[in-house]
C-alpha cells in the first residue's frame, strides 16, 4: 500500500519539532517509525544521491531498542545495508555520517521524560534542515501493510546488527587528538553519569586527556535531565557530591549526550548559553551564531566581531552559522540548551606547541564546550568562577509549564500579541526596586519587541520576558534576563505563577 507522510503525521501524532520527530512511545508504533525511515531514505536517495548505506544508533531509554529494529527492517526492505553504531551520544554518529558521507538516524527524546521518544536523522552532510524536513514529510512510502499487526508492531521484528565501534572510537579520540593527551591533567572532574548514553564516553575522554575522574549517581532508571530547566533534585545532587568530594568541576549532559552541564568546584550549574560564550572565548571564535532567548552578556562581552540572532533549535541556528561563513573567520554556534555546534574547521596550538586541527561538526556537542573551558581554567591557572566573574552581569533563567498543549499556548500568545498585553501582564514585575517601590506595584515600559521566536520583550528597567511554546513537547516556556541572580529568579517566579493561571 501507499502511504503519504502528511497522513502518517496527521494520524499519529508524531511530528516534527525543534530536533527530529518526536512523540509519544505509545504513538511511535513500530508502523510509524518504519514510515518516518523509509521516507528519509527516499528523500536522500533523490536529493543527495548517497550510496545505500545508512547507519543508526539510539540512547538509553526503554523504547529504544524496539524502534532501532524498525529503522532496520526499513533499511533492508529499501535495499540499503543497515550498520549499527549502537548505543552512543547524537553527536557521536552525526561525525561518522560526516566522515563516511552517509546518511545517520538517532533514535532518541533527549531530554524528555522516558513515555516519549525520537527519531533525528543527519543527510550526508549534516544535520538535516527545514528545507529538509518539508522534503521528507512530503513522501509518499509504499509498504507491505502485512508486515505489522492490528497495533502497528513488526510482526517479525529483526535482530539488530553487530555493533560497529568505529563511531564512538572516533569520537571519544577527536578530543586528546586536538587539545593533547595532558590537556586537563592535574585537574579532578566529577562526571554526574545518572542515564546518559554517553556517560561511560565522558568518563572515557576525560582520562584520556589526562584529568582525574570520579564518576557518581549511575542509574538504570531512564532519568529525563533537561539541561534548559534544571531539576532541583540534580541541583541538590552537585552541591552533595562537591562538598563531600573535591572536584574542580562536574560534567554531565542530557539523555543523547548532545547537550552539556557544567558545574563549578562547589556544585553549581552553569546555564548553557553562559558555557556557550565562555566556549567560544576558550576555542577563540570570531563570529557566533546564537537564538534570541540567550543571554545578552554575549554582546555586551565584545568577545566577537560578529553575531547572528536565530530562531530556537539547531537547524536554524545551523542556517544561522551558515550565513557568517566568510574567509578563514572561525564560526561556531551554541543554544540555552548549552549544545555548542561548530561550523568551521579550527587550529589550535596547544600547550605542547603542536597545531592542532578540529574539525568541523556542525550539530549539536555536548563534550567540545566543557572540555575547552576547562582547559583554558588549567592553562589560565583560575578556577571556573574566575571565568565567570570576568562576564557582564546579565543573569539569565527559565521555566516551564509541563503538560501544557501547544495549541492553547499558541493561542495566549496570539492573544497578548493581538491586544498589546505585554507591557500590561509582565510590565508590573520589571521595575528595580527603589525605596519609592517594591517593584510589583509600577508599571515597567516596553522599550522593545522581539517576534523572532516567540514574545520576547524587554523593559526600561533593562530586564527581560521572553514567552515561547516549546517546539518538541507540550510545555510553554518562559525566559528572564536581569542584572541580578536573585532579582531574575524573583522575575521568573512573578511570570510563572501569573502563567500558571491560563490553565483555567
């Protein structure tokens, strides 16, 4: 039978979003996952002429395993040979498919709790974009109905190849092969591992660049760690484990090990966009390529000769980089997620006075930003902290409603936009404090208006409230950027309890 994308979309839910498809494990029927492949494949077949080879690999989550093995019958049914890469981080078969020039798929949800899942495909070249996506939701697939049952699974689902370790062999020496094998050595990291696929890698490419390592709080249970919003309970956990134990820093990273958390020597974590500058600095990037929710210390650090504002989530962040190639000028982008992308080969000369190359991957890293500015704490003899206290004092934080449909939130932004309810809402809660006001009672003025992504609005008073529904999940996000730690925590909670009310 014939099947269009549109429809297969439409009927089940599942849905592209900010990184790949994305859904409901109950959704992602075995059906639905053959269907998504078996479109990518047609779709690279006709615009990137590749060979008929493609390679998978997934993260820890329980549904996993079963939706590689529909990847895989989509793969042979098409022709294709099917080589498996196995359990390892999104950017880690994102390299291969570069160096092999093949097309990869990452079955993964990332962050998002352990009832939903993904599917993110790379074409020959690279993360897929936009254009791509419309390319593939375009498709119509032929397909033998037969093969599943009245539930949409593979009647005889296949046995997933042998693991081919060149992937993760060639990731885990990208790193010591460009800093140098002593890159980090004398310094002691904690490596908070929870259900990261790439937590053993982490730990891997640590020792090989010489730090200490201490592993701690492995779990077999799929933990859902969102590095854009912070659960309290890996808060806690860091300032535990660095105040029994001493470590200069603590890495960890979200479900697919494409997104970073860094933490200083007393357990606090660094927002993603604030390890993105600091990366930048390190790896000495000219021009950077950032979405319009991170925080503004970037501009005011005047690190860089130029930057490009995008719209959230990689593949325009990509599109974003992309725009500022020119001559030999270093270009990198990085997201509040903390995912760092580099879009330009880069030389280093590293403490050895060897030059170095990396080279160029230009989707989402979580390993490259922590490994550079813990190199430049050894090498600058400082600690993380110093680096920070060198920053413009912009402190940036975010929330958000869970299980809040994405239509409903589309709406109340439509709302404020369409009625100017901006300045009115939030206006109340962005005046400085003085002994004339507590803040709450007077009314803030918009001074500007950003509709790249979302409702983005900044005030008189120089704080920001930036509302944006989630790309990848049902959740309505808010944003805030003051000049203070604890007045941007008093912001967001003012904006989070007056949003928790449109749920009536």
């Amino acid at each position: 039978m014939s099947v269009a994308m549109q429809d297969v979309m439409k009927q089940s839910g599942v849905a592209f979003g900010t990184s790949g498809a994305r859904g409901l494990v109950s959704a992602m029927t075995d059906r639905v996952c053959y269907v998504y492949a078996c479109s990518f494949i047609k779709y690279c077949e006709a615009s990137y002429k590749c060979e008929k080879n493609i390679a998978i690999a997934g993260d820890l989550r329980p549904s996993t395993g079963r939706i590689l093995q529909a990847l895989v019958k989509a793969g042979e049914d098409a022709g294709w040979k099917v080589t498996y890469c196995g359990r390892i981080p999104s950017p880690a078969i994102a390299l291969y498919g570069l160096d092999k020039k093949l097309p990869t798929i990452m079955v993964t949800g990332s962050h998002i709790p352990a009832d939903r899942n993904g599917i993110k495909f790379n074409h020959p070249n690279g993360e897929i974009t936009k254009a791509d996506e419309q390319g593939i939701v375009s498709q119509a697939v032929d397909f033998d109905e037969a093969l599943f049952d009245a539930a949409g699974m593979l009647k005889n689902a296949p046995e997933l190849p042998a693991v081919e370790t060149e992937a993760e062999e060639n990731y885990c020496k990208r790193y010591p092969e460009f800093f140098g094998e002593k890159a980090l050595q004398g310094l002691t990291i904690g490596v908070y591992q929870h259900s990261a696929v790439g937590r053993d890698i982490v730990v891997r490419v640590l020792e090989s660049l010489g730090a200490c390592v201490k592993p701690f709080a492995r779990s077999e249970v799929f933990i859902p760690v969102d590095t854009e919003a912070i659960r309290p309970e890996d808060e806690e956990l860091a300032r535990e484990f660095t105040h029994k134990d001493y470590v200069d820093a603590v890495f960890s990273t979200d479900g697919d090990s494409d997104r970073p958390l860094l933490a200083d020597d007393v357990g606090m974590w660094l927002r993603g966009d604030v390890l993105g500058i600091l990366a930048a600095q390190a790896l000495g990037i000219k021009r950077i390529a950032t979405p319009v929710s991170c925080n503004t210390s970037l501009e005011k650090s005047e690190s860089f000769e130029k930057i490009c504002r995008t719209r959230i989530g990689s593949p325009y962040v990509i599109a974003g980089m992309e725009s500022l190639v020119e001559g030999d000028a270093s270009v990198a982008g990085y997201e509040a997620n903390g995912g760092f992308l580099l879009q330009t080969d880069l030389k280093r000369t590293a403490y050895d006075g060897i030059t170095r190359t990396l080279k160029a991957l230009p989707t989402r890293d979580a390993l490259l930003p922590m490994i550079a500015v813990m190199v430049m704490v050894r090498e600058q003899k400082m600690c993380v902290v110093d680096l920070l206290r060198k920053l413009p004092k912009r402190f940036t934080v975010s929330d958000r409603l869970k299980e809040f449909p994405t239509d409903i939130s589309k709406a109340k932004l439509a709302e404020i936009k369409e009625k100017n309810l901006g300045e009115k809402l939030f206006g109340k809660f962005t005046a400085k404090p003085s002994k004339f006001n507590k803040g709450a009672a007077f009314q803030g003025k918009m001074v500007s208006l950003n509709e790249v992504d979302g409702y983005r609005m900044e005030f008189d008073s120089g704080d920001i409230v930036h509302l944006r529904p989630s790309g990848n999940a049902p959740e309505f996000r808010c944003y805030v950027e003051t000049e203070g730690k604890d007045r941007s925590a008093e912001l967001l909670a003012d904006c989070m309890k007056l949003m928790e009310g449109w749920r009536k």
